[in-house]
C-alpha cells in the first residue's frame, strides 16, 4: 500500500509540491516553537535552591551615600528585625531573588578566569532561606579577623574551576569590574544552587560571601525575613511602621518572596505565551491551506476515485488513501526537515539547541504534524469516500 501511495505520489510530484513544501515548512516552525516551550518547562521544573515561603523582602534606599551612617544604621535596624517576635530570622542580602538584579565579577584560579553571579549576605542566611549545602560549612563567626574573606560556591561553579579537586580550602582571586586589583577568597563550602534570577533563568556560577557587620566595606540592599508560620498579610503595616520609625529618611519596600515569584512567572510567560500563539496561528494557517489544496486534488481526481469504488474500493478504503497519502508527505518532510535542523545543535547555533533538546523537539514535532495532516485530509476523505461510482465516471 505504501509503495503504491509513493508511485502514485511522484506520478503527480508537480502537484504535491506545494504540500511538500507547506508541511516542511510547518514542521520547522513546529520544531522551533516546541524548542522554546520544552526549554522554558524543563527551567520551571528545576528546583530554585531556596525556600521563597513565608520569606519577606525588605528593600531600602538610603537618604545619603553608603558610607560608615548609613552601614550603622543598617546594621540596626537588622537587629530591630531580628527581635521581633513575627520574624523568625533576619538577614542581609545584597539582591533579593527574582528582581532581574545582578552583580558580576571575575575569578581567577590557576591562571583561569571564570565569570560568576555575587550576592552577599550575612551569617545564617543560606541554612535560613533553604540552601542545601552538599560540602564543607557554611561561613561564619569562625571566619572573624581572617587574612581572607569567606564565600562559598554552588556545584556548577566548583565544577568548572576545580573539576575533580575538592574545593574546600583553596582560595581564589576575585576581580571586581570596576577596579584592577583582586580580593583573595576562601572556598569554605558548596551548594547545590541558588536561582537567584527565579523558575526561568538558566544554570550560572553562583558565589556567596559573608557579609560581616564590622565590615566597613560591606554592602547590602535588602533584607530578607523570614518568618513563622501564620504570620498574616497585615503585618506589613507593623513592619513598615517599625522601618519609618528607625530610619525616617529612608525609603523602604516590602514584598513577600512569593509575590516577587508571581510578578517574575507572569512576565516570563508573556513571551511563552506569544510564541505559543504565533506558533498556534501559523500552524491554524497551514491547516486551511492544505485542507483547500486537498480539497481541489480530490475534486481533481474524482473519476479516479470513481474507478475505485466501481472495482471494489469501499468507502473506508478510499478515505484511508487520502488521509495516507497525506501522511506521507509529512514523514518526508520530517526527513527533509530532520535533515536541514540537524545542522543546527552540529555547528552549535543556539545554546538552548542541544542534542537531546533536538531530539524531543524533532519527535514532538513529528507526532503533531502527522496528526494535523491526518485531521486535515479527514473530511476531503470522508467526501471522496462518498461519491457515487456511477456518477463518478460520468463526471466531466
């Protein structure tokens, strides 16, 4: 049946151009939506490496420059935090999670650099929001007075500067992009992960370091509180009235982690979204396309169809053909289309383009291109399979 389906096929090869040429083109579009949509799932489900529960973000701005004032002055108020008795643990960090903020700079091992996402907190804050440490300690008051700041580094760090080397221990330089020279840290611990920019941010090299409150360099933008269980909404207005006593003439912002969750998924999805609906149109498009020209072929061909029933074809047959035929010309354009994607993740294009990203986007795509070409070569089918054999043949 099917060598006949392709005789039959090449025998009208300047007709079925135009299909060939439409479901190539669907399936590539196909391939590229499914790419897009199976990245950003595949992010989603990744675990965040933090606990944003029952956590609150406290960001402040400052009346005057960050200078020894204000640094007291925040220290303060982290201790008013702290003894509230709705807060379960302050603390500092540089950056809130999920506010697209960041802070790069290079480090240096062995001659090497390697670039790394900073954030900066002070002691307590990773066991407190939920990190999970998989070597070494977290940093602490046992890091007071050392000739070397303390930091510790998420796996996928660890693996790209010291590879098999156990990491616990060494020290590396720390290159600030503003400035020339180097601040020497020590590695005292590792962490699965921290995706401080939320569901939808790709794996990166992470660093945290202490901040120590007897630091004079030290700075932070935010506080992050964590706190107890049954804590109501309303307790902001506690909170907020607490802040603007202690610092009058600052500026403060509170959110919880979940609502800053919420706002960075219904930004992203956005995009998801668009895609999903330029994708859904350009395919709704295809779909009337080839259900007109396989409504003109069966026109085309209806003594064809005629001779058919007249020797035996039954209606079922008939239709089968059809929705057959159609169906071959998606699995060659597949192939073709297979063929012409698979240079893609070969040269290395796109960084979300890997091979096993091919893979499932290739055979997604095949499973719903065939299923849209069977859908649409349904009902020219189901017409062809109802035509009279007598007044087939008699059609002019």
């Amino acid at each position: 049946m099917l060598k006949h389906i392709l005789k039959m096929a090449w025998k009208r090869k300047k007709a079925n151009s135009l299909i060939l040429l439409e479901l190539l083109a669907a399936f590539l579009v196909l391939v590229g939506v499914s790419a897009i949509l199976l990245h950003n799932w595949g992010l989603y489900n990744k675990p965040l490496g933090f606990n944003y529960q029952n956590t609150w973000s406290v960001q402040f701005y400052p009346s005057a420059s960050w200078e020894e004032p204000s640094r007291v002055r925040g220290v303060n108020i982290l201790n008013m935090l702290s003894q509230m008795e709705e807060i379960e643990g302050a603390y500092t960090l540089t950056f809130s999670p999920f506010l697209g903020m960041r802070w790069n700079d290079d480090v240096v091992y062995k001659g090497k650099t390697f670039n790394a996402n900073l954030n900066g907190s002070s002691d307590g804050a990773p066991l407190g929001i939920g990190m999970k440490l998989l070597k070494g300690r977290w940093f602490g008051p046992e890091d007071d007075g050392q000739s070397y700041q303390a930091v510790v580094i998420n796996k996928n760090l660890s693996d790209e500067i010291f590879g098999d080397e156990n990491p616990i221990g060494k020290e590396v330089d720390v290159v600030k992009y503003d400035q020339e020279e180097s601040e020497v840290r020590r590695v005292v611990g590792v962490f699965e992960d921290y995706r401080q920019q939320g569901e939808f941010s790709t794996g990166s090299h992470q660093m945290f370091l202490r901040y120590d409150v007897n630091n004079t360099k030290a700075w932070f933008n935010a506080y992050a509180l964590v706190m107890k269980p049954g804590v109501p909404a309303e307790f902001e207005e506690k909170l907020m009235s607490q802040l603007n006593s202690a610092a009058p003439d600052w500026d403060f912002e509170v959110q919880t982690w979940s609502q800053l969750r919420r706002l960075h998924i219904n930004n992203n999805m956005k995009n998801v979204i668009l895609v999903a609906v330029v994708g859904g149109f350009l395919m709704l498009m295809v779909c009337f396309g080839l259900f007109g020209v396989l409504w003109q072929n069966v026109t085309r061909r209806t003594r064809e169809i005629g001779l058919r029933r007249a020797l035996g074809a039954t209606g079922a047959n008939v239709q089968g053909m059809i929705i057959m035929e159609l169906v071959a010309f998606a699995i060659l354009a597949v192939i073709v289309g297979t063929i012409l994607l698979a240079q893609v993740p070969l040269l290395g294009v796109f960084e979300i383009f890997t091979w096993g990203m091919f893979f499932k986007s290739v055979l997604l795509s095949t499973v719903l291109i065939c299923g849209l070409t069977a859908l649409c070569a349904f009902y020219p089918g189901l017409m062809a399979a109802r035509y009279d054999p007598a007044e087939a043949l008699h059609f002019e």
